[in-house]
C-alpha cells in the first residue's frame, strides 16, 4: 500500500512547489494599469476613432444568428457559419472610401444596439449615422410551393414617407409581363399602399440583367437600381457580365437584388406590411 501511496504524494509536492514558485512571481511583477477601450457614459459604452473590428456581438432571437460588429461599421453575419460581410462607402464626384476609413467615427453601444456617427471632408458639413440592430433576422422567403408560405406580414408602426425593400428573385419567360407578386402597406385607419410585383418592369431576376435595345427588346420602363451582391455597388448600368452557358450572355458573378421603392402617406399610422405571392 505505501508503494502505491508515493507517485501520488509526489505529484501533489511538485504541484505545491510549483504553485508556489508561480505565485512569488506573480508577487514580484509591477502591475500594469489597464487602457479602457469603450469608456461608460449613462447606460451606454463609447469610443471615438476606434480601430478594431468585429469585437462587439449583437444577438437576434432565439436562433443561432448574430453580428459581429465593432469599433468601425464593418459588420460580419453569422449565420451560424460565416455568411459574409457588410459594409457601405460614400462617394462624390470621382472621390469614394469606405466608411470605416472615415475621419471621425463615434461609436455608442447602448442595450443591444450599434450607434455610429460620420464625419469625414468628402461629407462636407454633412454626418452619417448609422444604427445596427440584430434583433430578429430580416429577410423572408415566399413561393407557391407548398413548403413555403405564399404571403408574409409584418406588423409595423409610426410614420414614413417611403418604403425600401430589397428583393431578390428569379422567374422564366412564361412568367413574365403579368403580376408576380404585391407589396402592400395597411395603415390603421383601413386605407393602403400598393405595388404590384412586374417582371421586367420593376424587378429584375437575381442570376441575370436583361438584354435590353429598346426595340424588339424592352421593358416598357426604366431600369431599376440593382445591388450586386459580390461587390455591394448599386448600378442600373451594369456591363461585367458572365456568360451562363446556354442561356444568356448578361449572368451576373454572385448574383444582384433589385431595391423596391414604394412611396407612403407620411400622414398617416402604419399597421402592416404584407407581401402576396402570385406565382411559382
């Protein structure tokens, strides 16, 4: 019994003599003052010209979803897995930079949310602010395939004068010139807001723009802005397509969103937005 008492004895005396030695080093180390990075100010933390991204996490509902964001409004999504990441730029004349190279950025995180506010020469007297939030997750999908629901409602409030949606989609020629869809906005009093879904005249596919010459080939209106998923520029002139064999000679790399404009009484409380699905 002695000879198997003795490993275990020894071992606690080495991890006594070394929890020892560890702590009179410890004891004899002059202590370095820490730097606070987001100082605290009401029930907020604040930081000015912050360097660092993706060191402060926003949680959405009770799903895996966050955002990573941080002391620069470069925002990733975690999906969960990495789904990519988001950030704007501004631009005059032939001068553009991303807004996390802007000269002043003051950043606020209060209960939750991301406040920035920017300043930079090419803004003139001008500021950006910008509010992230990863509340829930804001994108919805809606088809006629009895897997997915055919209308999709949100409820919603206050006031505005205007509705911006980005939508993306795809369709095939026999689907095409007749309603798709609806956008409709409900206010309280009963009334609404209406935008009726027509491809090619107000969406656009998500795969390919349209070969347009105005002749055989039109869509009777006005090309509507598109965002180019890939890169994140807004173009409705558009010229570095790919070819999809077989198909068409205008695929876009990374495929492009349509932005949705509908204007709204800015006089009246909003209920609801509802979208309907007309089509497969």
């Amino acid at each position: 019994m002695k000879i198997k008492k003795f490993p275990v004895q020894i071992l606690i005396s080495v991890f006594f003599l070394c929890s020892m030695a560890t702590f009179g080093q410890e004891k004899n180390k002059t202590y370095q003052g820490r730097k606070i990075h987001y100082a605290p100010e009401g029930n907020s933390f604040v930081l000015k010209n912050g360097t660092r991204k993706f060191n402060r996490a926003l949680y959405g509902s009770n799903t895996g979803f966050r955002v990573e964001a941080g002391d620069l409004p470069e925002f990733a999504l975690y999906m969960p897995g990495m789904g990519g990441n988001f950030k704007l730029g501004f631009q005059k004349g032939d001068e553009s930079k991303w807004i996390t190279e802007a000269k002043i950025i003051d950043t606020r995180y209060t209960l939750g949310i991301m406040y920035y506010k920017i300043q930079d020469p090419i803004l003139g007297n001008g500021e950006l602010q910008i509010e992230a939030i990863a509340n829930s997750e804001n994108i919805a999908f809606s088809s006629m395939w009895d897997n997915y629901p055919n209308s999709i409602s949100i409820p919603l409030s206050g006031k505005a004068s205007q509705l911006y949606l980005m939508m993306t989609g795809t369709t095939n020629p026999m689907q095409s010139r007749f309603v798709n869809g609806e956008l409709v906005v409900h206010y309280t009093d009963g009334t609404w807001e209406m935008l009726l879904l027509k491809n090619p005249e107000n969406w656009w596919p998500i795969e390919q723009d349209y070969f347009v010459n105005g002749l055989a080939f039109t869509t009777a209106a006005t090309k509507p802005p598109r965002v180019y998923l890939k890169s994140g520029v807004i173009y409705r002139t558009f010229k570095d397509f790919i070819s999809v064999k077989g198909f068409s000679n205008y695929g876009i790399d990374g495929g492009a969103a349509t932005i949705l404009d509908l204007p709204l009484n800015n006089k009246k409380n909003i209920k609801k937005h509802q979208f309907k699905n007309h089509c497969q």
